[in-house]
C-alpha cells in the first residue's frame, strides 16, 4: 500500500504489512529516543527519532502512525527511566501525531499523489500538522497533573512543538526521498 493508492476504505485494514510496519516503527522510535540534541540556551530539545512516528503514518498509514508514536514512546519511556505507563497521555499525544499524519492521503492529495518532490513536501506538511494537533492531548494534563492550562501551554506544550516540528520539517522529507525508492524495489 503506498500514499498514492491509499484510501478511505484501505487506511484502516489491518493487514501482515500494517502489523509489521507498525512494529519496525514503534522499535526504531522507542530505542531511538535517547538520542536528543538541546536547543542551546533554552529548555527545548530536538528528538531526531520522533520524524518516524509522522514518517511511518504518512507513508504506512493511520494504524502504523498510532502504533509506531504511542508503543515507541512507551518503549522510549521504559528504556529512559521513566517507566513505560508513567505518562501514557504524552505516549498518545505520539500515536495520535501518527495517526493525523496517516490521514494525509485523503486531504493532501496534491502533495501525495505527485512527484517524489511534492510527496517529500507533503510530508513535512502532513507532519507538521499533525505534531500541532496531536500534542493538543497534553492538556490532559490539566486534569491528571492539577497544572493550570497557560503552564501546560508554556513549559509543556510550545517547547515539545518546537523541537518535534523542527525535527519533522528537516527530516520527513529525508525519510520519503529515502523510501521511495525501497518501495518502488518493492512493488509497492
């Protein structure tokens, strides 16, 4: 299944591929994750790995994007420490960046369906989109954590924002000029 053949009715089947893809994703993320790169002289840091979780959703679908972001935090969390389900909202916030990702095909069609350009392009946008939304989960922590919603927006949400979206900007497009090929070797 490629960006350009998907659509409405296949986005949500869940194939061999879909479950393999899904946990190469989640795998690469989560063990990937240590690796952060601080913005010097303030509190953000660029997550390299975290352009897997819109790459997969963007070029395997909704289902791998959801898989690869919230099991790949999981796995990233555990590994760092943190414990796996300490902060399963932050995990979603990931999957549901993969997953608005996934949906691009139906809505960016100019980009997806185009030349290996406007899919690189599409990518970045269908990422970019995706972390502004997809992060929106995090004002769960109004509720779960007592934390007032201008501090979750300040110290919580902006500074994960910026980073990923500087990550997904540069890289996404990457990761397409990248797989296209693979997949065209691929039959896909």
């Amino acid at each position: 299944m490629t960006t350009a053949t998907m659509n409405r009715d296949n986005l949500w089947e869940v194939t061999s591929r879909t479950i393999v893809y899904s946990a190469i994703g989640a795998a690469l993320y989560g063990i990937l994750l240590v690796a952060q790169i601080p913005i010097p002289g303030s509190t953000v840091s660029v997550r390299p790995a975290f352009a897997l979780v819109p790459f997969f959703g963007y070029a395997f679908g909704p289902i791998v994007g959801f898989f690869t972001g919230t099991v790949g935090n999981a796995i990233g969390d555990q590994i760092s420490g943190w414990g796996a389900l300490t902060s399963w909202n932050w995990s979603l916030a990931n999957g549901f960046v993969g997953l608005i990702a996934g949906l691009a095909p139906m809505y960016l069609s100019r980009w997806t369906n185009g030349s290996l350009r406007d899919r690189a392009i599409g990518g970045a946008v269908a990422g970019s989109i995706a972390v502004v939304i997809g992060f929106l989960f995090v004002f769960t922590d109004a509720i779960l954590q007592g934390l007032d919603p201008g501090t979750i927006l300040t110290t919580l949400y902006l500074p994960v924002i910026v980073g990923d979206l500087i990550g997904t900007i540069i890289l996404v497009p990457i990761l397409v000029y990248a797989w296209e090929p693979v997949k065209a070797q691929l039959g896909r």
